[in-house]
C-alpha cells in the first residue's frame, strides 16, 4: 500500500482475496480446509479487532457472515466512505463474491485477480506471436466470456478455427455451485454467469438490474464453458464497453499497451491520447489501479467509464480525491471521451 491509501485497505484486500480463493476451490462454500489465505485474513482481524477492541469474528464462517451481511467499514478501520453504501464482500442473495471484493482483491502488493487477467493475456500475447492475431483473440475473448452451447462446428469453421486453437485452453467447465435444477444461465446483459433462483431474484455477475435482466440457458452444463473469473470481469466486462467506444472513435484507436488494454487516439492538438476503459463498482480502489497504470505511461491516462458511473457526481468525486498527488489520469465517460476528446494534457476532472 501506499502512503495515500488508508491503513486498513491492505487488510480488506487480503480479506477479499481470501474470499476469492475460497470461491476458486469449493464445490460446497463451506467444505474444510478453507484456504490458507482466508485462514491468515481471520487471523488478521482478530487481532486487529483485539488491539481496536471491537467485536472479535469467532471462526471463518463467522467472518463470512460479516462479508455477506456487514459493510467493510463497520469491522475494519477505514475511512466511512471508502465503499460506496451497501457494498458487501459477498453478494447477500447470489452467495458470490461481489465485484467489489474482485476489485479490492486486486489491490496493494500483493494484489491477485486483475493480476492473474493480465497475466492470462501476456501468455496469451507470447502465443499469438503477432499484435494482430493477439487482438482478434482479445476481442473474442470479450464477446465470449460464456460458451453457453459448446459447439465444435461453429468454432472450427475458418473465420473462428485459427482464433479458438489460441484461446481455447483459458476456457474450462462453470464452476459447480452455478447450475441449478441441470440449467446453466448466462445474462444477455454483459454475456457473463447468472442465476434465477436466489433470494433476491435474479442475478449476474455484472451486476446488471434485476428487473431488466434476460437470462439465457442450457440444458447441458457439462458442454459450456467458461473463462477464469479474472478474465470475466477485468476484461471481457469492460471490454462491452471498449468494442463500443473503439467503433466511435473508428481507425483513430490502436492498441499501445494491448494486455493492458490502453489504447491511443491522436489529439486534436497533435498529442496523442491514451486511454483504457474500466468498468468498476468501487471509484476509490479504481483511482489508485488507473494510478498504477498511467504510472507506465508518458502522458497522461483517460479512464474511460460507462456513461452510468458519472450520472451522479458521487462516482467522479470519489475517485478524483483518490487519486495520489501527482496522478496523470482524467475520468471521462464514454459520451464525453468520444464526443470531443481532451485537448489540455493538464488539469484532470471537469468534463
Ligand atoms: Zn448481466
């Protein structure tokens, strides 16, 4: 961590990885032995609990009761608007981590899940040997983060056959606790997994409203296939929203820092602009990732967000006072970025 984030966010972000790593391993959420990581984050907030002396989380179970009931805030010392409000580790009706906890558990040093995607990709990078062949896999893997009918006919035809030999082994078969009743659903909303039946309604992974929500099913979950979670939500997530701003801007975009996502476009005063789209729940723990990225960069990094984050100002508020002094990012929303790119290289903020 660093000296501008708060001291407990190290902590939260072990927290959310050990609730991640429980998720990756279990065919039942409570089956002995928990991860080591979740084990060492209870022991973690026990005794940070004992020296704040607050109430103590008895066991793992108990600790995952607080995830799915308890704002982070109320068990863990961190600034009362570090979350937005009702934010949870885990999803109170889905039983799943939520894209908060992902994105938490991408955080500080010791950060994992937006680490293994870009990991994921950079092999995937090394595989294809050319930026072109590369980039067809990237967009196929953002159109495609469930393969709900595995077909092989469809795949191996010669406009696919080329691309799914490079990509085919990040896909494996939907983790257990998803299909219910022998159905498999995925939302037709951000194309990732769902489910019908929870307390709540229904649910995605995107966090797409219930109410709007079209879910498509398989009879057959043993022929779907899914990516890792990492890639489901760090890039095939976003990537929704990258295709549709790349179309905007036409020829003028080309990847720079293709596993990463960053783009460049030329400016209008002839400095050329670079940006890379983020889909994330959580303005604060994404100001100090877009932090990180544009820390490789010359210039500065236009985040570029789906036009719902900056309806309300709370969003763009939040993740600008989070951003460490000195930061070369600007938030923009997809209307915003697309309409009248940025031409002062300087102040961040104001659209
Ligand atoms: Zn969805």
């Amino acid at each position: 961590m660093t000296a501008h984030e708060p001291p407990g966010t190290e902590l939260l972000a072990a927290v959310a990885r050990g609730v991640i790593d429980l998720t990756g391993i279990r065919p039942s959420a409570f089956r002995l032995p928990y991860p080591a990581s979740l084990q060492l984050a209870l022991d973690r907030v026990v005794l940070e609990s004992i020296t704040r002396r607050t109430t103590v989380p008895r066991s793992v179970p108990e600790l995952l009761t607080w995830c799915r009931e308890r704002a982070p805030m109320e068990w863990l010392f961190l600034p009362r608007d570090f979350l937005t409000p009702g934010a949870r580790l885990i999803h109170p009706t889905a039983d799943e981590p939520t894209r908060t906890c992902a994105e938490l558990a991408s955080l500080g040093r010791h950060g994992a899940l937006e680490q293994e995607a870009q990991s994921l990709l950079s092999k995937l990078a090394d595989t294809c040997g050319s930026p072109a062949r590369f980039a067809q896999c990237r967009d196929f893997l953002i159109r495609r983060p469930v393969v709900l009918r595995f077909d092989p006919m469809e795949l191996l035809q010669p406009s696919l056959a080329n691309t799914w030999r490079l990509v085919k082994d990040l896909y494996g078969p939907v983790p257990d606790h998803y299909p219910a009743d022998g159905l498999v659903h995925c939302c037709s909303g951000c194309g990732l997994l769902a489910k019908t039946d929870t307390a709540g309604g229904r649910w995605c992974e995107g966090g797409c409203l219930s109410e709007d929500l079209k879910l498509d099913a398989s009879h057959q979950p043993g022929k779907a296939l899914v990516l890792p979670l990492a890639l489901r939500l760090f890039l095939s997530l976003p990537g929704r929203t990258e295709l549709e701003v790349r179309a905007r801007l036409g020829d003028r975009s080309a990847p720079l820092l293709a596993v990463l996502g960053i783009h460049r476009i030329p400016g209008r005063n002839g400095e050329p602009l670079d940006y890379q789209v983020q889909d994330r729940e959580q303005p604060i723990p994404a100001a100090q990732r877009a932090a990180e990225a544009a820390s490789g960069l010359d210039g500065q990094l236009n985040v570029v967000v789906p036009d719902d984050r900056t309806r309300s100002p709370v969003y763009r508020q939040a993740f600008e006072l989070a951003l460490p002094p000195g930061a070369r990012v600007r938030l923009r929303s997809v209307s915003e970025f697309t309409a009248s790119e940025p031409t002062d290289g300087t102040r961040r903020g104001h659209a």
